[in-house]
C-alpha cells in the first residue's frame, strides 16, 4: 500500500526543521546551485550525495536554498527574499536582543507571501519534473505546500528550546513564534513536536519510579519536578498548557500516593515516630500542592493534606498525654507547648475544611483538659490550671467538650473555696498587696457588655489584712464623690448661718477639706487595690475577653 505524499514530505521536511536547517542544507555544503546535476554531484562528499539522492529530501532541500536565475523571474526573487530574511532570523546570534523579534516577523511576512503565490509552486512543480523521478512530483509538492507553515514554526521552536537557558530569549522567540500569523493548532503542535523529547523524558522516570521505595520516589519526584525536563516545558509552552499540566499532576499524584502509603505504614508506631513520618509526609505534600496545576488534582492533594494533618495534630495530642502520664507535674507546661505546636496546623486545616478543624480543636482542648486536670491533681496548683481550662473555654466547639470544661472550672473553684485548700493559696502573695498570703478573697466579675450580674467569681489568694477590704470599683468611687459633695453643702451651709464671717467658715472648710483628704485616700487605695487584682493572671484573662470586675 502506497505512503501518503503528506507523509512522505511530512518525515523529509521534519528531518531539516531543526535550527540546523540552513547549515546543514546539502547545496550550502556542497556549493552547488539546486539545479545541479548528477554529473554535477559526483564530485560532492557521500553525505551530500546520499542526502540528494531521494528526490522528495532533494526538493526540500532545495526549497530551503536559494534558487539560481538571472534574471530572477517574481517567483524566484520572492522565494529568495523568503529564504534571506529567515536565514537571518535563524541564524541571528543568541545573544544579540536587539532586532530579534522584527527579523521573525519580517521572515513571516515573507513566506506568507509565497505560500499564497502560486508561481512559486509552480516553479518547484518544473524542478520535480527535471529531477524525473515518480517518487517526487505534483503531489509531493502539494504536500510541502501544506506542511511548510508546520516546519517553519518547529524550527523557530526547537530554537527557543535551545535558548531556554536564556529566559528573555525564550520569551521573544515564543512570543514572535506566536504572531507569526499561522494557525493557534499549527503554533501548537509546533511547541509540542519542539519539547517532545523532553516530556518523554519525564514520563520515563517517572515510570521507572513505581519499583522504588516511597521514600526515595517521593524525593525523586520532587527532583524530577524541580529538573530541566519540566522547566523547558513550562517555560515554552506555559504552565498552564495541557502537556505541561498533565505532567506536573501526574508527579504531584505520584507524590501524594507515596505520602500516603509512607504514612499508613506507621500505623501502630509510637507517636514520635508516627508523628516524624507525618511531618515529613506534610511537607512533601505541600511541595506536590504547589506542583499540580489542575483543580481536581489540587482538590484531592489539599484532602489528603487536611487528613495528614489531622493525623499529626493527633500524634502530638497522643504525645502529649503520653508525657502527661509520666510526668503529670508538667502538665501546664506540655498543655502550653501543645497549644502553641498545633495552632499554626489547625489554622492550615481550617482553610481546607472549617468542619475538620473544629474537631481537631476539640482534640487539642480535650487533650489540654487531661493534662490540667492531672497537673491541678498532683500540684494543688489550682488557681493557675483555672486559669489555663478558662482560656480553654473560648476555643472548645462541641457542646459536650464545653459542658466538661464548665464541670471541670465549677469543681475547682470548689476546691478553692474548700478549708482544706489553704496550704495551696498560702503559696501564692497577696492578689492585693502583694503580701504572705494566708486566706483567700472571692473577686466577682460580669459577663461581658454592660450587664452587672455576677457570672464569675474568681477566688484568689490573699492576706488576711486584705480578705475583706473593698476593692476601688466604680460604685466605691460614686460614695467617695458623694462624701465630698455633702462636705461641701456642709460648708455652705456654716457659711449661711454664720454670715460668711472667716472664724464662722473655718471650721466648716476645716472639715470640708478633712472629709474630701479622707475619701481621695480611701479611693486611692481601693484603685490601688483593684489594680493589683486585675492584674492577676487568672482576672487578666477574663477582663480580656470583656469582662468587668464587680466587687
């Protein structure tokens, strides 16, 4: 069955499209003109002379050279302006910027017109007759005709592959590739057929990467997609395009089914460890996250990265609570490096799945709880694991993980209040005077806004000078202002009965003065004194969230 003359031009003109197009054209090695004859030819090198032996790679060959003719009939000078200006775009110097992209489009210009001449076909439809040979005729010329804008734009592109080691090169060269008038499918395949071989390349490796240990796959993956295979694609054809994309999510998935298979390999190892491998599986995930382009493939990778990070999140708890039973005494401690260790995970899994993330916050919480309780068991430190389990309160989400921790705060105010517990408050200083605490003094506080019914009360260490002395609350202050304004009315009043006279005010203003002395010092003091309580850990962190002391 006979080859299509399409096909048979398409594999000739494909040989030459490369940026060697015209130095390696066998009239420029061998100095002959296209018409030269086979006597002519006899004196040329065995490369030159098997080269032009087939007639369909002898008329491409020819087309790209200068025809001979003198004087050039329109048809011929055309073809010859055609060839000039792109053997000046082709053979420009790399590193010569200036005038690259004017001597493509002037190229273009020029083999546009003589694809639309039909003089210029019908010149090369006599040189396939004077070849003589049926292997080379009208058809083949038909042929070349159809393919020539596909060899001129894969020679332009396999020049900008060449030059991606130079990106502002790449850059020009792609985009004059892109205004050369020709068709978005012909462009394209033209950047495809240029970068072929490279993605092959990378579907190759990552072939040979399913026989490999997950962990060394995962790093080989990675280097795969860091390489320059990948960076030619991107950087001439976009990251965007379809070849370009399909091949990053397909690293990117071979990724994250590594991750996951590395990971459930731990499962029923020692937090530590599992937490490690969980680690190193988060990162390499968010290194295949930012490697996908398409949206399911980046959908999938953030699911599995929500669930990695859970499982780390959970490992940490498990390491948490592990600690906490060999050394409950430290449970403060390890409830704070758990908060501060998982914050940043959690904020990571809320921006994937705000559901997910409230239960993972649950666990952290109800991990903290454990850890307080046990640590307020041991320590008798119960005014410092209240205040830890009420800044607990505000990121608990579940209505049962809130109830306990309002049972677990009830009871240990409880026990605060309780007898029994003075030796604990004796070893703290006075909330107010900063004293040998001896006692303890209850501190009420309303909710937040303007609501003045006590919804906390906050019992605190304290000297037993300071139990029952009132704190400077606004109300104490309205007395004090009170105080000084009967003082005053007192005084005028003296002042009416006696006249006015100096010795008939003395007294009153006398003891005017002393009541507003007496009530500015018993209101400096109680302001002291509410100062210092508010600045209490536990009473800080409650007018922090609004609250205001009552009494």
């Amino acid at each position: 069955m006979p080859v299509p003359a399409r096909d048979v031009v398409g594999l000739a003109v494909d040989g030459v499209a490369t940026p060697d197009l015209y130095r390696g054209n066998a009239f420029r090695l061998s100095g002959l003109p296209t018409t030269a004859s086979a006597r002519d030819l006899s004196g040329a090198t065995a490369g030159v002379r098997a080269t032009l032996a087939d007639p369909v790679r002898r008329l491409v060959h020819e087309w790209f050279w200068l025809w001979p003719g003198r004087p050039a009939s329109p048809a011929v000078a055309l073809h010859n302006r055609a060839v000039v200006a792109h053997y000046a775009a082709v053979e420009a110097d790399p590193g010569e910027a200036d005038g690259r992209a004017e001597r493509w489009a002037a190229a273009y210009l020029c083999w546009h017109d003589v694809l639309a001449v039909d003089d210029c076909w019908d010149r090369l439809r006599e040189r396939a007759a004077a070849i003589g040979d049926p292997r080379a005729g009208a058809a083949e010329v038909d042929a070349l005709r159809e393919v020539l804008p596909q060899a001129l734009l894969t020679v332009h592109a396999r020049l900008a592959v060449a030059s991606v080691a130079d990106p502002g090169v790449v850059e020009v060269q792609v985009r004059s590739l892109r205004r050369s008038g020709f068709g978005e499918r012909v462009i394209d395949t033209a950047l495809r057929t240029a970068v072929a071989a490279r993605a092959e390349c990378i579907r190759a490796a990552v072939e040979h990467l399913r026989g490999e240990p997950h962990g060394e796959a995962m790093e080989h993956a990675l280097t795969i997609a860091d390489g320059e295979d990948l960076h030619v694609l991107r950087t001439v054809l976009g990251g965007e395009h379809e070849l370009t994309a399909g091949i990053a999510d397909e690293l990117a998935a071979h990724v994250r089914a590594r991750v996951v298979a590395e990971i459930n390999a731990t499962r029923g190892d020692r937090p530590a460890r599992r937490a490690a491998a969980v680690r190193a599986g988060i990162g390499h995930l968010e290194a295949a996250a930012a490697l996908a382009v398409g949206a399911r493939a980046k959908v999938h990778i953030g699911q599995d990265l929500a669930v990695v990070v859970n499982n780390l999140v959970v490992a940490m708890c498990d390491q948490a609570l592990e600690d906490g039973e060999a050394r409950p005494g430290e449970g403060l401690a390890l409830h704070d490096r758990l908060l501060r260790n998982t914050r940043a995970h959690v904020a990571r899994v809320d921006r994937l799945d705000a559901e997910a993330a409230d239960r993972l916050r649950d666990d952290v919480v109800g991990t903290s709880l454990v850890l307080l309780f046990k640590y307020a068991t041991v320590t008798r430190d119960v005014p410092a694991t209240l205040v830890a389990l009420r800044r607990l309160q505000g990121a608990a989400t579940g209505v049962e993980l809130r109830a306990e921790l309002a049972e677990a705060i009830h009871a240990l105010d409880t026990v605060l209040a309780s007898p029994g517990h003075g030796p604990a408050i004796r070893s703290g200083p006075c909330a107010s005077c900063g004293g040998r605490a001896g006692d303890h003094r209850p501190v009420h506080l309303t909710g937040p806004g303007r609501a003045r019914t006590p919804v906390v009360t906050v019992r605190l260490p304290s000297c037993r000078a300071c139990a029952d002395r009132p704190i400077g609350t606004a109300g104490h202050r309205l007395i004090a202002g009170a105080a000084m304004a009967a003082a005053a009315g007192v005084a005028v009043v003296g002042g009416i009965a006696t006249g006015f006279t100096f010795d008939g005010l003395a007294a009153p203003i006398a003891g005017c003065i002393g009541v507003a002395v007496l009530a500015g010092g018993l209101s400096a003091r109680r302001r002291a004194r509410r100062a210092a309580i508010a600045r209490h850990p536990e009473v800080r962190a409650l007018l922090g969230r609004g609250h205001h002391i009552l009494r």
